[in-house]
C-alpha cells in the first residue's frame, strides 16, 4: 500500500515525519497552497492517505473526489499527538481501518473505527471475499448480504468447495434452497442475498494463426453456456508458448482482463494419461495445446471439460484446487 501523509500545524508536521520514518512506502505530502488543491492533486497518487489535521477540513478536501468504495482510497485522520485514529473512508476493501489500528500501535493512541461489521467483530464480507479470491456478482447482493449479517450476526454459505474454516457469524449448509451466500463457479437458478465466484478456473486455448478475437469470444461463450460456468471465475488463460506473439489471443485476454500463461512443449509433453493430438504433435511439437496447458497452469489433474474444437480454436477447461478459510488481512500486510 502506497501512503501519503499531509499535515498542516507543525505538530502534525512533526509527527508526520515520524510516520514517515517508521512506515514503509509512505512518503510526505508536501502541501503548496491550499490543503483542497494538494489533495485534489494528489488523490490518483497514492492507495491511503493519513490527514494529520481537523476532520472538517479533510472531510471538506475529499467530498469532491469521491467515487465509491472499490476504488476510493482509504483515508485516515489524525489528531497531531496521535491520540485518535479514525478510520473516515474505504475501511474494508480500502484498507483504512487495519491502517487505523496500525497507527494507533504506533501512536500508542486510540484507534476510530465505526464500520458496523468491526464493532460488533463480525467478518466484512467484501475484505474477507478479497482475501479468499472471490469475485462479487452484484454489489447490491453484498449489501443485502452484509447488512444481514450485522443484523442476524449470521449467514448461511452453500459451496462445492472444500472449506477449511469460516469466519464468525458463517456457517455452511447442505441446502442451496437455504443458503443466503452461494459460492460457486457454477450457475445457479435459487436466489440467495449474494453469489460469490471463486477464481478456480483455467482455459487452455490453441488455435490456428490469425484467428481474432471475436472467434475466442464465440467460442468461450458456446463453451460457458453448454457447461454451466461463470465467466467471473475464470482466474486466466493458458497456451504454449509458440502462441504468445498472437495478436488475437491476447487481444481477447486483454478485453477480459486476463492474463495468460504459456508452457513450452518440453512442459507439456511430461505430462502422462493425456489422449495425444498429432496436429499439435506436428504443429508445435507438443501432445497438445488446450488440455496440457490448462492443467499445467491449474496445478491439477481435474478437467472439467476435455478439449473442444471450433474452426480454429481448440478449448480446454480445468479446475484450481481451492479452499475456503477465515482468514482476513492482518496488519502486517501494511
């Protein structure tokens, strides 16, 4: 987390360089003019900021900048003796209040946290899916969701996946019909508050040259629909490596914000018990392109689909290992 330190009185300056000294990636803000243009200026530069000054004035400076909580970095406002910390914007996801606490260990002072979730120490549902790698369907579902929870202080999760532990407040049912949160890679027709996907999905792809990328879209869509899957936990794509110069390959990751890994035939053909394609074989000099590649990638022996093929593209579909804990972000990831 990269954080930026502005202060105004030369207490706060003072204690400012010291934040400075003590933290790593924190750098001070040097104000020119007024405090609502330096931080206008600075608000895409950095992932939190700590105002060492009245809350008014900071509340005044970020109003304008606001987007919302996904992208807003956190913000914390300090008194000049450190007394109080208070966690004023984007806690969860943010950050901002593991940084409140943090400070207030430094400062020996008081750590401000209003967030719900936190004072009746119940899970936050967005940091806690971050943290396990769970995509969000809908934002209104987490809502609904959360403010369950804060208001039951409980929730009930169905899930294929293996599950390790849960947080305080979740527990696991067999009843999907039941379930306020289902996290699954696969489509559901019951309506619990929220639906969580987990990134445990590969595509291995192979294809002829110069194919674009609308075809890869077609293809990927076809194969989704016929097997039930979520596009949102798709973690990335996988290929050899003689595909990583094409154009439409990458031009269909990039759409989807996908990276790509590439294995060479040597990686490839170690593998065992996979049915060998001599096109491929011929091609490249591998037993195959879209199977080997996506359970590399993977670290599994799991396909959830055998290769498909298109005109010119060929698809694999494999599963990562994943299990669900309560685990959540801890200070020393600060």
């Amino acid at each position: 987390m990269k954080i930026g330190v502005l202060a105004i009185t030369a207490g706060g300056k003072k204690l400012a360089g010291r934040l400075v000294q003590e933290m790593d990636n924190t750098s001070l803000i040097q104000s020119r003019g007024k405090v609502f243009s330096t931080v206008k200026e600075q608000w895409q530069n950095y992932d939190g900021f700590i105002f060492i000054m009245a809350a008014g004035i900071a509340v005044r400076a970020i109003a304008p900048l606001l987007d919302n909580k996904s992208v807003d970095p956190c913000v914390i406002v300090m008194d000049e003796k450190g007394s109080h910390v208070i966690s004023l914007l984007s806690g969860h996801i943010g950050g901002g209040n593991d940084l409140a606490r943090y400070l207030a260990k430094i400062t020996h002072g008081t750590a401000v946290i209003t967030t719900a979730s936190d004072t009746l120490q119940l899970v936050a549902l967005d940091l806690w899916a971050k943290e396990q790698h769970l995509a969000i369907e809908d934002q209104t579902g987490l809502t609904a969701a959360s403010a369950q929870l804060v208001n039951k202080g409980r929730l009930k999760i169905f899930t294929e996946l293996t599950v390790d532990s849960l947080p305080a407040g979740l527990s696991r049912t067999e009843d999907r019909d039941a379930a306020d949160i289902i996290i699954s890679s696969y489509s559901t027709t019951t309506r619990p508050l929220a639906v969580f996907r987990p990134l445990n999905i590969v595509i291995g792809t192979g294809c002829n040259r110069g194919t674009p990328p609308e075809e890869f879209e077609e293809a990927i869509s076809e194969m989704l629909d016929d097997l039930k899957l979520s596009r949102l936990s798709i973690r990335n794509l996988a290929s050899i490596d003689k595909k990583n110069d094409e154009t439409g390959l990458l031009a269909f990751a990039a759409n989807n914000n996908w990276t790509i890994d590439f294995f060479n035939s040597d990686s490839i053909n170690r593998l065992k018990n996979l049915e060998i394609s001599f096109a491929a074989l011929k091609a490249v000099g591998a037993i195959g392109v879209a199977e080997p590649t996506a359970l590399l990638s993977a670290g599994s022996n799991l396909l959830l689909s055998r290769k498909r093929k298109w005109k010119n593209i060929t698809m694999a579909v494999a599963q990562v290992p994943f299990s669900l804990s309560a685990q959540v972000r801890d200070l020393s990831s600060i």
